[in-house]
C-alpha cells in the first residue's frame, strides 16, 4: 500500500472512495470539510439512519458533486470525548469497512477538529498506523484464494492543508516505520513455536545485526557461555527441553549517546509448563510466550531506520519449557547469576526464572539509565487487568508516568500496579533465598513483579506483565485475532522520545 499527502481540495480528489469522519447528532454538525461534502454528508443524515455513533457507517454515492466515486462516512460518537484512541478505532473501522468494497485507491478527509486538537505529526502517524495495523493478516499458511479476499488498497491519500505537508509527512514515515515493526512482532508470534525455536530467534538476531552494517552488535551465548556466566536459573528451566538455549544480547550505539536504555523480552519459545504441566486449553497457545523477546527484536530491526539518538541494548534469554527425564522438579532449588537461590516450586512460573538471570547479568555488566522488561509473565495479571491492558511495575514514579502516558498516546495500553513490599515475605522460601511460586491464592502478579525486583536493586527499572495484550482473542479492527506486537510502538516512542 502507498501513502502519500496531498494539499487538495477533497471534493477535487479523484477516488474509488473517501473516508470522512462525523460527530454523533448530540455533536457539533459543522464538519468543514468543503461546501459540498458538508452539504452532501448533511443531507444523507438527515435521511438516512445514521447516528454518527462509534461503528455507525454511511456509504453513499454522490455521483456529480465530488470527483471521488463513493463516499464513506464513518461515526465517531461524541466530540467531547475525541482522544486519539477513538481516532484510531474510528479509522481502523471505517478501513475494514471500505475494504468490502475492495477500493484501489481511497482518500482521508480530515475532519478539522483532528488538526485543532492534536500535533499534526501525531494525528497523521495515528491515522496510517490505525490503517495498516487493521489491514495486518498472517496468511503465510494459507491457500491463493484466501490470500485474495484480504487485498490491500493500492493508494491512500490523505489530504492535509498546504502549511501542514512537512510536520505530516514526519508523521506519515513514522507512522509507516512502527507500524511495519510491529508487524515483523506480529509474525514471529503468530509463528509456530517448531518454527520460533530459539536457535531460530537467534538466528533472526543475527540478520537484523547484519541488515543494519556495522550500527548493531551481537553477541550469541550458547549453553556453556551460559554456564559461565552462572545463569543457572536460564539452564534450569532449558534442561528439559531438545532445544539449546540461546542468551542473545543486541547493542545500539550511536555516536554521542547520552542515555542508556536496556530493554529485556521473556523469550520462552514454548511454555508447557514442564514438569506442572499446564492443561490443554491453557497450553494451546503458549507459542505466545516469547512475544517479549518478539518486541524487542522489532525494535532493533527499527532503530537503525529511525536514527535513534540513544543507546538501547537488548536481551533475550531464549529458551524452551519442556517436561522430560532432565527437566527440573518441583522442589529443585537453583542459584540465578547473583548468588541467590531460588526453590522451584511450580516449572510453570518459568518466566521469572529466566528474567531473574537477565537482570542479573544486566546489572553485573550494565549501567543503564533505565531498564524495562516485557515479559509474558503471569495469567493473574489477564485476571486483573483483562486482555487488553499490560501491568506496569516500576521502582521510579516518574519512569512509570512517562510509560503510562505514552501507552495513552500509542494504544499499547498499559496500568501502573503497586510494588506492595508486605507481599515480598509471600515468596520466602524455608530453604532458599527465595521461592517460584508465592504463598496463597491472590495478587500472583504482584509477586510475580516482586520476585523480579529482588534481582534489580538500585536500577531505574520497570516491568511489563504482557500476558493479556500479547494475544488478541477475537479479531479487532486494530488488531486481527492474533499475536498483537503490543509494546513495540510504546518502547519505539519511549525511545524516540528520551532526552
Ligand atoms: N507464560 C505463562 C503466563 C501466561 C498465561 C502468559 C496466559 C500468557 C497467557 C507463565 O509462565 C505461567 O505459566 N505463569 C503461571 C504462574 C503460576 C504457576 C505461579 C500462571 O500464571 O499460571
Ligand atoms: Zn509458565
Ligand atoms: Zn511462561
């Protein structure tokens, strides 16, 4: 699909369709779009059903008044309650609806509210992410014709007054950029885990390290440069499984790097639980459980294009999680990287296992200014929060409001949860420093948080619990039934942003 601005007059624009966007009948009746769209857009309300609500469309046909074929118009509810968000949803719907039509070439109409309200950059680079984020399917396994009931439009043109083209088309190639990102996410989740095995996730490392010449290094621990560095918490749970492990750590570094950021992904490329196997229904799609490491992967297949003026390292411990004769055992105890124990009580709590390592090997050879981990760490916090918003854990309240406003900003929703110190005594172990799995039945997110914590010390730090998010359940119009890339575009911001 081709985006382009254009400084037109939008009843000039010669379509197969244009989208324009109305306010509920409760809201402002004047849209500003030209004379004879308003007037045309004005008289179609008025005799037809169309409430300007949120999912409400109208497709007309005005043949004569305006250049463009057909004409979408798409609800937006109520104009007190605009945020980017509704801006996103309303596009993203107004998109698969069009697509019904199969358009090759179609027009945005922007309503002038848009512009008033938000930066310019901001309202184009939410408008061509809200389009190619609805237009994503994962179609590598299926057959020719199913591929052809999903094309794209050839074109999209969005229409921009003439003193805007230059903060617009920022917006557009960013819009563009983390869009294609989040789709790379998108695939290795929505991959098998037969194929996302972690010699694979390190092999897709490498590439992106060798696609960006020079500007990214790697380095690819195997076992026994895991073993040497005493990540025995990563080897415990890898034991069990066919699979080798994988410790790929990525490095940024511009020239002239002020700050530091060091982002960890959960990289477990199949989470059986092992030993405490988990159920059928709950095992069915763990192939998700690496959809940490997926976004970090797309940022650094990214950073190189967007020129980003801080250093970012990444780490992804990669490994399996698989009952077998050498799995660990409920019960097993194991030193992580730091010196402290760890009795496993459940090898399904695997996740923080391998995070305990990461951080640790962090904090032993990094000093970033901040460090995030994204993991898809505990079912507890899909029970708290549902499947649309991730946990925030966070040491530093200011690190934790600029994530929390930039998830409003980008869509990868996110709500900050206590780091509740009482709770820590939940995960003392009788034997060991610490135990896996906490004492009791309630607030196994927080204690999942906590357990990481104890690995962290003085670092800015924050964690993302991503099990809701990474998985979309029931197809949406932003994000297909699938993996979702939640996280990439808020870490790209936080990164794009960072002073
Ligand atoms: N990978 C799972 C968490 C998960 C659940 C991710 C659902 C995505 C969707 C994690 O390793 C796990 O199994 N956690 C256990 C922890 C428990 C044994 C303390 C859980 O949440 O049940
Ligand atoms: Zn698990
Ligand atoms: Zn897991």
């Amino acid at each position: 699909m081709k985006f382009s601005l254009k400084a037109t007059d939008p009843k000039k624009l010669e379509a197969d369709l244009l989208l324009c966007f109305v306010w509920d009948e409760t809201s402002d009746k004047h849209f500003f779009f030209t004379k004879e769209l308003d007037l045309i857009v004005r008289d179609a309300i008025k005799k037809e059903s169309f409430e300007g609500k949120i999912n409400n469309y109208l497709s007309l046909t005005p043949k004569g008044f305006i250049s463009s074929y057909k004409l979408l118009v798409t609800g937006m509810g109520k104009k007190e309650e605009f945020s980017p968000y509704i801006l996103r949803k309303a596009v993203a719907g107004a998109v698969r609806k069009a697509k019904e039509i199969k358009p090759k070439k179609v027009g945005v109409v922007l309503p002038e509210y848009w512009l008033k309200t938000l930066d310019t950059k901001d309202c184009i680079q939410d408008i061509v992410e809200a389009v190619m984020l609805s237009s994503y399917r994962f179609l590598k396994y299926k057959d020719e014709e199913e591929r052809k009931k999903y094309s794209d439009f050839d074109e999209l043109i969005i229409i921009v007054p003439p003193n805007r083209i230059e903060r617009a088309s920022e917006g557009l190639e960013k819009g563009v950029i983390y869009s294609e990102a989040t789709y790379f996410a998108r695939d290795l989740v929505n991959e098998p885990a037969a194929v996302t095995t972690p010699s694979f996730l390190a092999e897709c490392a490498q590439n992106i390290a060798k696609d960006a010449k020079g500007k990214i290094k790697i380095q690819i621990l195997d076992t026994a440069e895991i073993a040497k560095e005493n990540m025995n918490a990563i080897l415990g749970v890898a034991k069990g499984s066919d699979e080798p492990p994988k410790f790929i750590r990525l490095d940024y570094k511009p020239y002239g790097a002020k700050k530091h950021v060091v982002i960890i992904g959960k990289g477990i490329t199949f989470d059986t639980g092992g030993l405490s196997l988990k159920p059928g229904e709950h095992m069915e799609k763990m192939k998700i459980d690496m959809a940490g490491a997926a976004a970090v992967l797309a940022v650094f297949k990214t950073l190189p294009k967007l020129n980003s003026k801080v250093s970012v390292t990444g780490i992804i411990p990669a490994c399996e999680n698989m009952p077998s004769g050498r799995a660990l055992r409920p019960g097993d105890i194991l030193e992580a990287a730091n010196g402290k124990t760890i009795e496993v009580l459940n090898t399904d709590a695997e996740g923080r296992l391998t995070l305990a390592d990461a951080i640790s090997y962090v904090k032993k050879k990094d000093k970033p200014d901040y460090l995030i981990d994204l993991a898809t760490l505990t079912g507890a916090c899909m029970v708290a929060l549902g499947e649309d918003i991730a946990g925030l854990w966070s040491n530093d309240e200011g690190f934790a409001r600029i994530l929390t406003d930039l998830s409003q900003k980008t869509g990868d929703n996110v709500w900050m949860m206590p780091l509740f110190k009482d709770y820590s005594d939940l995960i003392k172990s009788d034997i060991a420093d610490l135990k896996n799995v906490q004492a009791g039945r309630y607030g196994g997110a927080i204690t999942a948080a906590l357990f990481l914590s104890e690995f962290v010390g003085n670092l800015v730090w924050a964690h993302l619990d991503i099990a809701g998010p990474a998985y979309e359940s029931k197809d949406n119009p932003l994000i297909p039934k699938g993996g979702s890339g939640f996280g990439v575009r808020l870490l790209l911001r936080f990164l794009d942003d960072i002073k």
